[in-house]
C-alpha cells in the first residue's frame, strides 16, 4: 500500500533516515565512486526538510520503499528529490509504482523534475519509462555526472 509518511511519526523518520542512507551508499558504489561524503541529513534536518513523502509500506507496517517531492513555483512544479528502495525489495515494481503514484497525485501539475546519476542506468530507465527526458547534466559534490530529467503532461 502506497500511503502519505508523517514526519512526525519518530519511528517512520527513522525508518526513511535509514533507507535514504542505505540507498545513498548503493548508488554511490553502482557509480564507481571511492570517496563519497557522508549525507549530512538528520532526524531533524529530515523532518523539517519541506517535502512531502509518500511510502510503500507492507503489511507488517515496514517501509519497503519511499518517494519524496517538493512543490514549487506558480504554475506549480514538482520535483522528485528523493527515491529509494529497499534493498531486498529492488526490481519488484516499488520505484514504478511511486513514481506513477506522485504523477497521479497533482494531476494539475503539468512539470515534473528529477535529478539522477546519470550512471545509474535502472534510475535513468524507470524516469525514462515515465517520459521523463533528459536535461542539463551537471557534477555532484563527489564528483558523480548528474542528469536533471523533465517531464511535461501530455496536452
């Protein structure tokens, strides 16, 4: 089930702080880089970080994956900030189905952007998949190759 996270909720703040951190880590390996900085997010910085989150949670109330957006500028624009999934949970459709939640979720919301390492091809293929379409590509502070992806709802 694919629901709204509250960042008020300790134990869901604790759940996302750790799977950001652990997705952070495989991207970084997947792109070959060495001397990655640590992410410098804590509890707090998370919970007042200003997006809104939404999660695949199972039964058992565990967080499997979650997407994060922050809305911005008038017409409104939404941009992906945060995608991860657990890693015993990859390649079973979470990333699919919480991309295609956030569009279903402002259908009046005709752009959307999301930042990714552009060596990180099954990221490059999922935004594809959506119609997503590469921009400008610029460098992380780690040295990574990023490529900011746009998407423009159909007319």
């Amino acid at each position: 089930m694919i629901a709204s996270l509250s960042l008020q909720d300790p134990n869901i703040v604790e759940q996302i702080w750790s799977l950001q951190h652990t997705a952070y880590r495989m991207e970084a390996s997947a792109m070959g880089l060495k001397n990655v900085p640590p992410l410098p997010e804590t509890f707090g910085s998370l919970r007042s970080s200003g997006d809104l989150f939404f999660g695949m949670i199972s039964e058992e109330e565990e967080l499997l994956g979650a997407i994060a957006v922050f809305l911005s500028g008038s017409p409104a624009q939404v941009e992906i900030t945060r995608l991860m999934i657990r890693q015993d949970c990859l390649r079973q459709g979470i990333g699919s189905r919480l991309v295609e939640h956030v569009l279903r979720s402002f259908p009046d919301v005709d752009a959307f952007s999301v930042t990714a390492g552009t060596g990180n091809i099954p990221a490059v293929q999922l935004y594809r998949k959506f119609g997503f379409e590469p921009g400008e590509t610029v460098s992380s502070v780690a040295g990574a190759q990023l490529t900011v992806f746009h998407y423009r709802r159909p007319d």
